[in-house]
C-alpha cells in the first residue's frame, strides 16, 4: 500500500482527552510556564465535536483539586451552583418497598454533607468546558473533533507523540473526496487522558506491562438521564444513592439522584460489569428501576431530556496499573483513579493531572528534551491525598464482589472506621470471566417501557444526539468475525445485544434463515462496554472519525 504523505506538528506536551484529568494537565503546565516567563507549547486532542460532548458524569464533586488550581474559581465563573444540601441512602428491598439508612449506617465515604467541605451538584460537561476556556486563556491549543488514532514510537519504544486519524475515508478504506490523511502530533512528552478503558491506554499497558503485579481491572456501566420537573418537587441540592432492586444478588451496583440547576434533576445506575447472567441487559435494569415509588416521585409530571451511558474504571488502588513510561504518562480514568468508595472520580482524576503536569514541566524546564520515563511522578503521585483516598478504601469494590452489597458494605463500613486496617481483599477475576452459560442462567422478562418514566434503547440513542458519518470503517473491530455466531450465540445467547446500552448488536437472520452478527455501529456512544465484557475478547474498540459520537449537552 502506497505510503500516506502526513503533515506534522512539534509540542512540547500533547495531551490526549479534554475532560478533567487533560484539562487540569493543560491549565497547570501553562500556569507555571506564564508564572516563570518561560514559552511552552501545550496541545489537547478531543475526539468530541467539542469540548464536553463526550462527557459524562453524575456528578457531585468535591471541588479540593480545583481548588488547588484555581483558588479563584468562583470569581472565574465556575460552573458550580448546586450546593449540595441534604443526603439520603436507601435499600430498595423489592418493587415497592424501601429502607432508608440511618446517617449512623452510612459510610464516611458516602456523606456529602455534614462536614466542612462543600460538595456540588454539577454537570461534567460543562465543567470541562469552562475548564477549556482557562486553558485556551492561558495559551493551551485545542483540537476538538480530532481523533487520536495511533501512538508514535521511537524505534525502541519510546513515545513520540500520537498520529491523528484520517478524515474522509469510505467504509471498503479508500479515500473519498475531500480526504484529509491525519496529522502526526509530536511531543517531548505525551499525556494520555481518554477516560475509562481508552483504546491507546489500552495498548499502552499492554505494551508495557504497566498492569504486572496487579489485580485485573474491574469496571462498571454507569446510565444516565437528565430531566426537566416540575418546579414544585424541585429542591435544588438534594441527594440520593441506594442499592438493591432491581439488581440480584450476583450483580452488583447502585443508582443516584440528584437535584441539579434550572429544575432538572439527574438520575442514573453504575452496575458492575462482573455481573454473571448473560441475559441482564444493564439498559433495561436502569429503565425498571424507575418506577420504584422512592426514584418515580422525582421524575413523575417530567420529561426526559437526554440520555447517556458510559464505562467506569472502578478498580480501585490493587488494580491501578504503572502510570509512567518512556516519553509520557497514564492519568484520570484511563488509568484508574476513581474513588468507588465515594462514588467520585472527577476530583481524584484532576489531582493526578496536576501532579503530572508538575512532573513534566519540572523535567522540560531543566531542559528535558523528552523521551524519559518520569518516575518522578509515581513518588509525587503516591504523596498526594488523592493517592491516600484509594489506599484508605483499596478494598471497597472487591469486598463488595466476594462477600455481596449486604456483607460487603458491612466490611466496608467497619474497614472506614480503622482507617482502611482490615485485611485486604482482592478480586483477581477479570470482567469478561464472569459470565454464565445462558442455560444455567434465569432468563430476565423486562417490562414494556411506559413512555413516561421508562423507555427503549432507539428514544433514548436520539437523545444521546449520537451521530457519526455512515460510510466510513467500522470502529468496532472483531478478531474472528464468525465468533459471534459460533461460540456466544449458543453459549451465551450473545450478550453484547443485551450489555450495549445503544442498541449497537443485534442477531438478525440472513436471507437464507440463519443468524447473523450485525453491527450498528452508528449508534455507538463511546461506552467501551463491548471491549471491557465480551467473553471472547473478541471485540476491540478504535476511535471512529473524530467528531462523531454522542454530543451530551450539560451531562
């Protein structure tokens, strides 16, 4: 094949992802470069049409990271509004019937109240984007709608950079008119901040071994929706976590409701991706959740506005993989910093931004040409309270996984009150491994969605504003094309048409009356689920042109 004539551009720092973790890099690099008089070229690549379009979040945030960056932040203009004002948990026990814990039996992790601290009920989205306005103020470039494809390596190893994806290519591989071969990004120092399971994170810890020693990664689906309500049962602030129904006691989770801003409220499940039927479908267990009479009060007289879904890295300190290698760094969700034990990953991801936009800029500023593994960082890294959150709580998910959410959260709630000093648990089965073959498994009959408070996967794909141009590759990619059929179909009766929570894999039958594997592939919302549970791991997730995929509004 006839070799691409590439453009290609010089930086000092790429960073690759526009969410927190990216952005907080972005904003601190240019901080002390302004601060030292010292020129620095910083770049962020978003594979979004813009900024925020590809986040998405619950979120109650603790604002301790931003505070470190911004100690002005309010004066800025930043996106928080939303105190929040009261806390509740509840054990739904059944369709109908709820316990609501009492503020002894919650876990520390879980108040977001009571303390000195004040949390706030946010949009994700929109703080990245104001986050990105920081960053452009202080002399950060950013390249949204512009997909990071491949990563450039020296000869022996050492990243260079990462390579763009081409624009403007037919769906057989050729050209079309208009093609734009994709630009190589170089840079002394390269930051990887794709988010949970991000497909260059991926192969990089592959290819370095940054996960030797550790115990596999465990992940969740979190499902989220925003809603207009009625202004009179709005109280702004308000927030709810809780457990049990609809899930059973092999699949583990929990939902959230908050009150946000402008009469919305958010609501959303993460389930474990370690769950065991391969006839759950997470998409529908979200929908049915709903009318349970403790979450339907919230959203009853409303209307749902926008829906999204994506993975979580949840893991925790026994999974986080090796952060350094030669010529860049692994931060945020692709590598794994969320604190599960507080359901919040936002704050832990931005610190361990700033942390390595300390470390980089301290090489380059000694005149660091680039291409050295910062180690550096995993000392500063391990001596930060973000470090000491996950060490506190290494074992919360999984204690959860081996002992279940009633056992689990009783060793979880007793590990809190000394201080993280039980014996450590671990959970040394991968995702994909759990599954059941589906004749050992109780088939699941979901109801029919009400159009009120619960809905099919085709509404809520259109409110996602998911888009990607028809004739090009397709981004979902199968080692063995006849798997599907083969193996997971009789074994399993081919869940990824039940854990996708877009409708993206269906079993069709062909002209000739036999099923076939089809791929909707325009409907992908940049979950990863598929790469995270296929039981064959045989499919694998790509960047798709860049600016396709869902564009979330204030998600």
């Amino acid at each position: 094949m006839e070799e691409v004539e590439r453009e290609s551009m010089d930086f000092d720092v790429v960073i690759v992802g526009a969410g927190p973790a990216g952005l907080s890099a972005a904003c601190r690099l240019m901080q002390q470069a302004n601060d030292a008089g010292q020129e620095l070229t910083v770049c962020v690549v978003e594979k979004g049409s813009e900024v925020g379009a590809h986040i998405l979040s619950g979120a109650v945030f603790e604002p301790r990271a931003l505070q470190e960056l911004f100690p002005d932040w309010a004066d800025r203009g930043a996106p928080l509004t939303t105190p929040a004002t009261r806390d509740e948990l509840y054990l739904l026990k059944d369709a109908e019937k709820a316990q609501k814990l009492p503020n002894a039996l919650v876990p520390k992790t879980m108040h977001n109240t009571g303390d000195d601290l004040t949390r706030y009920v946010i949009s994700a989205g929109n703080l990245c984007r104001w986050l990105a306005e920081q960053a452009e103020e202080l002399g950060v470039e950013i390249f949204p709608g512009f997909a990071a494809q491949e990563v450039l390596h020296d000869e022996d190893g050492t990243v260079r950079g990462i390579l763009i994806g081409d624009m403007g290519v037919a769906a057989d591989g050729t050209p079309k008119d208009g093609h734009m071969p994709g630009m190589e990004l170089r840079a002394k120092y390269t930051l990887f901040a794709e988010g949970s399971r991000g497909h260059l994170g991926k192969r990089l810890i592959e290819r370095f071994q940054l996960d030797e020693g550790k115990d596999p990664q465990h992940y969740g689906i979190g499902l989220k929706e925003l809603w207009d309500v009625p202004e009179a049962q709005h109280e702004p602030g308000l927030v709810l976590h809780g457990s049990g129904w609809p899930l059973d006691k092999h699949t583990h989770g929990g939902w959230f409701l908050y009150h946000a801003e402008n009469q919305q409220v958010v609501v959303g499940l993460i389930m474990d991706l370690s769950y065991q039927n391969p006839w759950l479908s997470p998409f529908d267990e979200f929908q049915r959740m709903k009318h349970h009479p403790v979450l339907a009060k919230h959203l009853q007289g409303g209307k749902r506005v926008a829906y999204g879904a994506r993975a979580i890295t949840k893991g925790g300190l026994n999974c986080l993989p090796k952060m350094t290698f030669p010529g860049g760094l692994l931060i945020g969700c692709d590598a794994g910093t969320l604190n599960f034990a507080k359901i919040k990953g936002l704050h832990t991801a931005m610190k361990s931004g700033l942390v390595a936009a300390e470390t980089v800029y301290a090489a380059i500023a000694a005149g660091d040409e680039g291409g050295r593994e910062l180690t550096a960082f995993t000392d500063a890294w391990e001596a930060s309270w973000a470090y000491g959150e996950l060490k506190e709580t290494a074992s919360f998910g999984p204690a959860i996984h081996k002992y279940g959410t009633v056992g689990g959260g009783a060793y979880n709630f007793l590990d809190q009150l000394v201080g993280g000093k039980l014996p450590e648990v671990h959970d040394t089965t991968p995702d994909h491994a759990t599954l059941k073959p589906a004749s050992e498994c109780e088939k699941i009959d979901y109801p029919r969605p009400d159009g009120k408070l619960s809905f099919d996967k085709p509404s809520s794909v259109f409110l996602s504003n998911t888009n990607h141009e028809e004739d090009q590759p397709c981004h979902l990619k199968l080692d063995d094309p006849e798997l599907p059929i083969r193996e997971n179909l009789p074994l399993y009766d081919e869940p990824a048409q039940r854990y996708c929570p877009a409708g993206v894999y269906e079993v069709v039958e062909d002209d000739a009356g036999k099923p076939r594997f089809q791929i909707n592939f325009q409907n992908c919302v940049h979950c990863k689920t598929c790469d995270i549970k296929d039981p064959a791991q045989n499919i694998t997730w790509v960047a798709p042109e860049g600016g396709g995929g869902p564009n979330y509004p204030n998600m």
